[in-house]
C-alpha cells in the first residue's frame, strides 16, 4: 500500500509540472534557459564592450569579414586559419567579398565588429560614412595587414584606422611589445613569424595607443596600435602577409584579442 501511494504522489506531482509548464507555454512551446548575464562576472584581458555585450546575451561575437577573390592577399584562403580557433573562443566569422555587400547600414547593423583584409581601392562616400558611423556608434573595427593600404583616396578611412601602408622589405621579425599593461598585450606571449616589414604614413596619432613596434637599423615603426573613436574602437596590426603568420599561434591570439 505504501509503494501505491508514492507512486500517486509522484504521478501527482508529475502532472501538476506538466500542467504548470503548459500554463507558462501554451502553444507547447519548450521553456528556453534564461539568457546568461556578465553580472559578477570579471571582464577577460583585452575583452571590448562589444565582446562583453556579446556574453552577457549568450551569443557569439558577430564579425563580418571583408576580404575579396585576389590571389594575393588571399583572404577566402587564410580567414579559415583564424575562423576556427577564434569560434573556439566564441567569434563567429562570416566573408565577403565586396565592399557593397559589408558597407551597407543594414548590413553592418547585424554585426558586432568588422575585420577588413583585402586590396579593394574605391569607396563611396555612403559606404564611407556607413563605416564612420558604424565604429562611432559603439562598433569595432579589426584591420589586419593590408588594410591600411586600402582606400586611399577616401578623405576619413585612413584617419579611422591611424595609418596608411607606404613601402615594405621582407624578413622573420618580432615586434617589441610596447604597452604590456594594455589590456589586449597583457600576458600576451611575444611571437617570431615571416612577414613584411610595413613602413607607415600619414599617422593619426589622436585617440591612438601604439602597442607594438618593429625594431630595425633604421630605428623603430609603430606596428600594431588601438584608436577610440566616437563610442567605437580601432586595432590594427601590419601583421599578416601570408599563410606563415595566419597559422602563427601568437598572431592568432593576438587578432583574438583585439576583437
């Protein structure tokens, strides 16, 4: 008799949930964790706003990737070096290969931070200021390599990234961290790769923190740095000529970083 009546409690107790469930969600609907929240939780080294935004909604960090179809510079080829381990790290990449399909409004609305590597030279004044407007609403923006070589001819883009790509040698080089207690270089390990060896011009000092230098017989160029702009941030490295820096754990982790 005993067994019997646990058994009804339980059956009860079993219905009573059910019918509670069905009330909250009467279309049958499954109930949906609650979102987690960054609340108590202590902000990792280098994370932006736009990444702790990101957590705090329980979703990956949205980057669109503006790359093209060149052989040089091959972006369709190297972006899945960095793709994976920085979905490990809960950023999700997405490519294209246009500048009309990533500087549009609408666009870069569903998105969290914008990652340009390419050699694309024209730009619009609308796909300008959907840029402009983009990182100075609170958005981020990953240069790498290449980037600073790009529109040269639109009076804001250089400014927004800090500086414009001038010449270049070769060579396997580190560059000295400069800014260790910034919080995207803090604990990060320095690392050696083959790359080109950028030379800048038409630097935009303002709002810039200069966190890495290369260091040569002609004395010291600024070659990863971060700008504020508006309510938005800027990273650019002149790292990442080819597939020996891409697949390069330090640079990995410094792009990691920086978004």
């Amino acid at each position: 008799m005993r067994r019997l009546l646990t058994s009804a409690v339980a059956v009860t107790a079993t219905a009573l949930t059910l019918l509670l469930l069905s009330a909250a969600h009467p279309h049958g609907q499954a109930a949906r964790p609650p979102a987690a929240t960054a609340e108590g939780r202590r902000p990792k080294a280098g994370e932006s706003a736009v990444a702790r935004s990101a957590k705090a909604e329980a979703r990956p960090l949205r980057v669109l990737f503006l790359g093209h179809t060149s052989s040089h510079h091959p972006s369709m080829a190297l972006m899945p070096m960095l793709a994976a381990p920085l979905a490990r790290k809960g950023i999700q990449l997405t490519h294209v290969a246009s500048v009309d399909e990533a500087l549009r409004p609408e666009v870069l609305a569903q998105y969290d931070a914008l990652m340009i590597y390419a050699n694309h030279k024209t730009l619009s004044a609308a796909q300008e200021q959907a840029l402009v407007a983009f990182v100075e609403g609170g958005k981020g923006l990953v240069a790498l390599h290449c980037a600073s070589a790009m529109f040269t001819e639109a009076p804001r883009y250089i400014p927004l990234v800090g500086g414009e790509f001038k010449t270049h040698g070769t060579g396997t080089f580190s560059a000295e961290i400069v800014a260790p207690d910034h919080p995207i270089m803090r604990g990060l390990e320095n690392f050696s790769t083959w790359d080109e060896t950028y030379v800048h011009g038409e630097h935009n000092p303002v709002d810039r923190t200069v966190l890495m230098e290369r260091v040569d017989e002609k004395g010291r160029e600024p070659y990863t740095w971060v700008r504020t702009q508006g309510q938005g941030r800027v990273f650019y490295t002149a790292f990442g000529h080819d597939e020996r820096t891409w697949r390069n754990a330090g640079f990995q982790a410094l792009a990691e970083r920086a978004t």
